[in-house]
C-alpha cells in the first residue's frame, strides 16, 4: 500500500510502498479514506534528531477516518465496514486515566516511545492503519470522512480547551480565540454552540477572519499593536473572561495576557514556541488560571462527531491526493491552507 513516512529526521517524509497491515489480538485494521496534516505533522519533520523518542520509520497522520476492514481475533465491539473515525493519542493503555478514556494524559506517557498514531507509530497518512484497539474507534455514520478526520484533533483539542474553561463563559461573557486556522475556526463554532458567550477573534491573515466569520464570529480583527486596546473596548473595557491561544507564540501570549480580565481563564493550546514569564507580581492578571490542555479524551471525541452529526459544526478542508501529500506540507508551511488540508488516498 501507498504512505507517507518519516525515514529522517530533518527530511521531508517520503511517499513510498509498505506492506499492508494485519491485526493481531485486539488490533483492528482501518481502510483510510481521510486523514488530516496540522502543524504537529510539521514539528515532526523538522525536529532535529533526538528531540522527540519515536523511532523511526514510521507512517504519519494522526486525524484519521474510514472504514473498519479486519478486525484481529480478539476485538471487540465494532464490525467491519463501520465508517468510525481515529482517537489519535494512544497512551499505554494500563494506567487509571487510559482505562477512564483519557489516554491524552496518560500516567507513563513520557516513559513511551510514541504519543498516538502517526506519532511515533503507523498513522493514516496510508491507505490502511492498524488500530491497537476498537475502544479507539468513535462511530461517525454518515458524516463524510474528509470532515470527520479533522474532528479527531482539530475539533477535539478546541472542545477540550473550552471544556476547561466553559463555567467562566455563562451569560454577559467574552472569549477571545488567537489563532483562526484548522483548531481555531472549529474553536469558533464550539464557543457558539456550547456556550452563551459572545466570540472575538484574532489573526496575523486577513483570509482567516473571512473564515472566523464564516464560523459565526462576532467580531474579527488583526493581530497589531494596538489589538488588545481594540478587543479591550469589545468588552467594555474589563477584558475577556477566557482566551484560547491556538498560536502559541510571544506575540500571541503577550496579546492574550493583554485583554484577559483578571480572575479570567487563558488556555494556551498552539505550540509555537512563545514564552510565558509567571512571577508574582507580573504581567499576568490577578487571579487568572492558566491551563495547558492537551488533546481530550474519548468521551470528548465522541460528542464533538455528535455536534457535527447536528450541524453545529463544519470544518474547513482543502482536500489533497496523498500523492501529493509535499505540497499540502508545503501549502501548511506558508500558511496558505483554508481550514484544514486533508489528505485522501487514490
């Protein structure tokens, strides 16, 4: 079978032949029909050597959705042909907080040699991916597969950051999200669906907040120097109660820390390498509650597919061969993706 994999680091992966896989014991094997690429697949091309514990080759995608098409002799629960979709953060599997679905802050994570499916293991970026089990599989009818796989990270890390902070967003509220790409626009769309919250958004691209509004915004801008006043005035000049920073860089987090109101909620979800200085006293605001959430958990992944079952949520996708997986990289790298690039076999 065709797929895409990381045989050096440093190096753009290679699209290439391996073997199709088998499930043994509780194993099941998945017939790709999307898999998503988001800036974590970049991380990984171009870390250096040593900066992450996967061993290589290994095939990557982590946003994977299709069908069952073998399941191993001890799986359960699941029949083939269902059309499921991916939880990507495998964890060991053994511990308390993977046996309760929240294998995203697994016990021995950083004893392992991967993180979830094409993170250090065979992930989606292929025509077939091997599952170590059926309790990683979220049924997703018919919801077309190119906008399910998404759902796997994009949507689900952008529910479980608002998850953990939905209880400062009741009415009369404000939320700033950072950052309108694949995780953002969705975290758009889940703010107006879950909570009562009035949404302003931020980004460095004049295209994404086209897309910020597209995904029931209430107010969009550009990120410059005077955009905290700007978003301050927003909200009447007290601040936001919660921001979600899906850039994560200095100038990110020097604006988020700028409008959050104090005793707010600043959930820092992009990986874009800023820094945060937390001193007392200092420049973050009294009484805030910083969180860095990390993925979510099964449960979650099942009601975000639910809340795209509904209509609520519809992600952005520029679809790609996976022949053509190096330009979709190349695409991503520029910042030239609407929404999310989804890769498709064939």
């Amino acid at each position: 079978m065709r797929a895409v994999r990381m045989t050096a680091w440093g190096e753009e992966p290679a699209y290439g032949t391996v073997e199709r896989p088998v499930p043994r014991g509780a194993e099941v094997v998945v017939r790709v029909a999307a898999t998503g690429l988001c800036h974590s697949d970049l991380h990984i091309v171009d870390g250096p050597a040593g900066a992450l514990p996967y061993r290589l080759p290994f095939t990557l995608g982590h946003e994977v959705a299709g069908e069952i098409a073998a399941l191993g002799p001890d799986a359960d629960g699941r029949t083939t042909g269902e059309r499921v979709v991916v939880y990507g953060p495998w964890g060991c599997g053994e511990c308390d907080r993977c046996a309760a679905g929240r294998d995203n802050y697994c016990d021995r994570r950083g004893e392992l040699d991967w993180h979830g499916a094409g993170l250090g293991r065979d992930g989606g970026m292929a025509e077939y991916v091997r599952v170590p089990s059926a309790r990683y599989l979220v049924p997703i009818g018919d919801l077309p597969a190119d906008r399910a796989a998404p759902l796997s990270d994009a949507g689900l890390t952008s529910y479980h950051a608002i998850a953990g902070v939905r209880e400062a967003l009741g009415e009369g509220t404000t939320a700033v999200v950072i950052g309108v790409g694949g995780l953002g626009h969705l975290a758009v769309q889940i703010l107006r669906a879950t909570t009562p919250s009035r949404v302003l958004a931020v980004d460095i691209r004049e295209s994404a907040l086209a897309l910020a509004h597209r995904s029931g915004a209430h107010f969009a801008t550009l990120a410059r120097e005077d955009t905290a006043r700007v978003l301050r005035e927003r909200t009447g000049g007290v601040g936001a109660d919660a921001v979600l920073d899906f850039a994560g860089t200095t100038a990110s987090l020097e604006l988020a820390t700028g409008v959050l109101r104090p005793g707010g909620e600043l959930a820092v979800v992009g990986s874009g390498g800023g820094r945060l200085t937390v001193r007392k006293p200092g420049a973050l605001p009294p009484g805030c509650r910083l969180s860095l959430p990390f993925w979510g958990t099964r449960a979650e992944l099942a009601e975000v597919v639910a809340l795209a079952r509904s209509g609520a949520l519809h992600v952005e996708t520029e679809r790609f061969p996976l022949s053509a997986a190096a330009e979709a990289f190349g695409r991503l790298r520029r910042g030239q993706v609407r929404g999310r690039a989804v890769l498709v076999p064939g």
